[in-house]
C-alpha cells in the first residue's frame, strides 16, 4: 500500500441549521468556481446528500442501488440535467453528450459504429506515433528542470484523437491554443451554468457566458473548417480517401430514420468527440504522473515492470495486457481524481431517492468525486494505493461504485480507448523517465467541467 494521501478541499459545516442557511450565499459564490470545495465532508458517510437551490433542491446519492437506478435500470427517467446544456451547449450543441430522448437515440445509433475506428488494435499505431511525438518534446527537457505535465497530457492526448478523427498530427501551435482556450471555456462556461443552475438573473452571467461564447467560437474555429470541408466533398459525390472517424460520421446513416448528420450535428459531434476524447484522459494522465512523483515506491514499481515486460525496445500491441500494475495507477487515479466528478440528472417525476424525496425536475446529480471516496465503499478511501484493484476485497466496490466512465446506456463509449492510451503514455514515460515533485509546489484542485488544478502540475523529470 501507498503511503502518499493527497490532499482535496474540505468543508466541515456547523451543526446548527441557522449557521448553515447563513452560509449558502458564501457556498453558492464558492461553488461557481469549484463543485469540489462546497462539499461537506460529513457528505462522504451520507447514503444522500441534498443541497437547497432557489426554487429546487439537489439531491447527490452515494448509495449502490440508487446509483444503478438513476444510471442504468431508470435511467430514461433521469434524463441529463439542463445544467449540462448550459455548461457545454455553447461548444457543443446538442451532442450527444448533451442530448436526451429520441435526439439521443438517433445519435447514438449512428456514433456506434463510427468506434469501429477506435478499436484498440486498429488504432494502436495511431497512439504510438503520438507517444513517440511525445518523447521526443520531453527528452528536451528531461534534464531535472521542471515541467508542467498537464500541458504535456493535454498535447499528446489532443494529438492522439486528432489522428484518430482526422487523419494527421495535431500541430503544436493548434494544441497551444485549444489548451488555453479550453481552460478559459471551462472557467466561463462553470461559472455560467451555476448560476443558471441557481436561477440567479441572467445579467449575473453575462461577462461569463461572453467569454464562454469567445473561447467556444476559437476551438470550433479549429475543428469545423476540416468537419465542412469532408462533408462538402462526400454530399458532392468525390471520391472519399480517409478511413477514420470523421469519415464515418460522415457517410453513416440511420437504420431508422435513413437520414445523414447534417453539417451542424456533424460539427457538434466532432467537438464533443474532441474534447471529451482528449479532456478527460489529459486530466486523469496528469494526476496519474503526479500521484506517481509524490511516491517513489510505486514510481519505481512501474519503472520495473516496463523493464521486465519491455526491456529497452518500444511497446508491442501484446505486452498491453502485462501491465497491471500500471492500468492499476491510471484506475487509482480516475478514482482519486475523477476526470467528471459530477454527472447531473433530473427527475422526470416525483421519485424516493433513498431517505429522501425527488420532486419532478430535481436535480440528482451521481457524483463519482463522492463516490469514489465513499467511507462506505472503499478501504482508505483517501490513499492513493494503485494495489487496491488486485485485491480480492475491492472487487465488489470496483463492480458497483467505481464509475469514471459512467455506466448504463450512457456509459462512454471511448472506455477502452481511454484505458489504452493511458497504459501506452504512463508505460513509456515510466519506462524513460523519472518523475520528481517540484520542491515547494502544490497543485490547486478545481472541479469544474473537468478536474483540474488551477496552477498546472509541475514535475521535474529527468532520463533514466
């Protein structure tokens, strides 16, 4: 076992209920810039956690059975909260990510079989040039001078799903804007939807959702022209030379409907592939390589299984499935650090939601931040302890409360694409490099669209 506990924002909350309704403005102002810190930490015992909103209440549910009902057994009766729209609309649309009823039945219908090209043997290549790419931005300087591993995760991530959808590299100069733009989104874009998500006037919201519109526009800018560009050529009949996602989504059609995406769903489900393809895996890689410098054991544990498995010749497609250990710290640190700590609902109707009760249009939000750290549910929740998914005693809170990728019908399709990705950059970072903590640095945890820190992560990294 682990002994590094890394610290998250905590909220001890006083017992007496007037104290606490006094403090709601302080928690709602609190909230708009982290969902994280408004947690109580009494939240991590409770089966249900409520939190009263103007004119609605949200209710959190850690419980096994409700969690499966809200995401998997009732889950048409728990739709996505608008909350979500009003966070992600501006960028992207009405994807999939955001859609609910038939929309999001068509639409998934037709995503399915565009991951056929994400299969993980088919893009395995596709992966390893990008980790390649990778090495060769680290190797200049990978001489004990620090390094923020977050923009690093972010570029190689972007670069992988930019190869898997269109086809080539992403260039450096268009990964250093979409990181900065996106992390700009991100603040905006919170910040905006919880005030909505409070019901507070719209003129509160404006500078927020301005910029979030801004930064919107310039990722979209990046995206869209290649998504017009193919779309144009395959309606007028050209002969079509790609084989990957974009092409798929491009010439598939609903078995139901028989109709194509046309060009505004097309751009918005790029932009939802984009993001949420190379966002989430960016942020749990950054706070795997962070975990990992703050415990040199483990460090040095995941050194030497690259070298038994690997020796000093690159990774092979086959050598994937030796690395336990490994997978076991990208697994520990989704757990830690969920890449989405909330996953908001809304009641369609009345419902109970273990003690308590939901009234139709509540929020219930199945948090996998509270989840994930249920006293509950795991042993030293808190502990980074990578061994814990080997052990026979975590089987059963890995089966049921163990939810980085969601589950039920909107389970992310991209699972296993993920898995891989992490496993081929943390086993070729761990089999070049050692990671070293940046002496008086602490990375700030933010939640907000994604978990993040506010100041990066930096990490000294020298060559083995």
């Amino acid at each position: 076992m682990s002994g590094f506990t890394p610290a998250y924002p905590k909220l001890a909350l006083p017992k007496s209920k007037l104290l606490r309704k006094l403090m709601l403005p302080w928690l709602a102002r609190k909230s708009r810039h982290c969902s994280i810190a408004m947690i109580p930490e009494s939240s991590y015992r409770r089966k249900v956690s409520e939190l009263k909103l103007p004119g609605r209440s949200a209710l959190f549910p850690a419980d096994v059975d409700v969690i499966r009902r809200v995401l998997v057994e009732d889950a048409e009766d728990f739709p996505k909260s608008v909350i979500v729209a009003d966070t992600l609309g501006l960028l992207l649309g009405d994807s999939i990510f955001v859609s609910n009823g038939e929309v999001w039945k068509r639409q998934r219908r037709m995503m399915t079989p565009a991951f056929e090209h994400t299969r993980v043997k088919v893009v395995f290549g596709m992966m390893m040039a990008a980790a390649d790419a990778m090495t060769g931005r680290l190797d200049a300087v990978a001489d004990g001078r620090c390094c923020d591993v977050e923009e690093e995760m972010t570029f190689v991530t972007a670069d992988i799903i930019f190869r898997t959808i269109f086809s080539r590299p992403l260039e450096a100069h268009e990964a250093d804007i979409i990181f900065k733009a996106f992390r700009s989104y991100q603040e905006a874009a919170f910040a905006h939807g919880i005030n909505r998500a409070m019901r507070l006037p719209e003129w509160m919201s404006f500078l927020a959702f301005r910029r979030a519109r801004k930064t919107a526009r310039i990722i979209r800018a990046a995206l869209d022209p290649i998504v017009a560009s193919r779309h144009a050529s395959f309606h007028a009949g050209e002969p079509q030379v790609h084989h990957d996602i974009l092409q798929s989504l491009v010439s598939v059609k609903d078995d139901v409907t028989g109709t194509h995406f046309d060009l505004r769903e097309l751009c918005e489900q790029v932009a939802m592939l984009f993001l949420a393809g190379h966002e989430t895996s960016a942020s749990a890689l950054s706070w795997s390589l962070y975990l990992l410098s703050m415990d040199q054991a483990v460090q040095d544990r995941v050194h030497a299984e690259t070298a038994e498995v690997l020796g000093d010749r690159p990774l092979a497609f086959q050598d994937l499935r030796k690395l336990d250990l490994t997978r076991n710290v990208f697994a520990e640190a989704m757990r830690l650090y969920p890449p989405v700590p909330f996953l908001p609902r809304e009641a369609a109707k009345a419902c109970p939601i273990a003690n308590r009760t939901a009234e139709a249009g509540s929020v219930v939000s199945i948090s996998p931040w509270l989840i994930h750290r249920s006293r509950s549910q795991w042993q030293n929740p808190d502990s980074f302890d990578p061994d814990r998914f080997s052990r026979p005693e975590t089987k059963e809170a890995e089966r049921q409360c163990y939810i980085p990728f969601s589950k039920g019908p909107r389970v992310c399709l991209g699972a296993s694409f993920a898995l891989q990705e992490a496993t081929i950059i943390l086993a070729r970072i761990a089999q070049r490099y050692r990671l070293a903590p940046e002496p008086g640095f602490t990375p700030e945890l933010v939640g907000r669209l994604t978990v993040r820190s506010v100041n990066g992560i930096r990490l000294r990294l020298s060559r083995r």
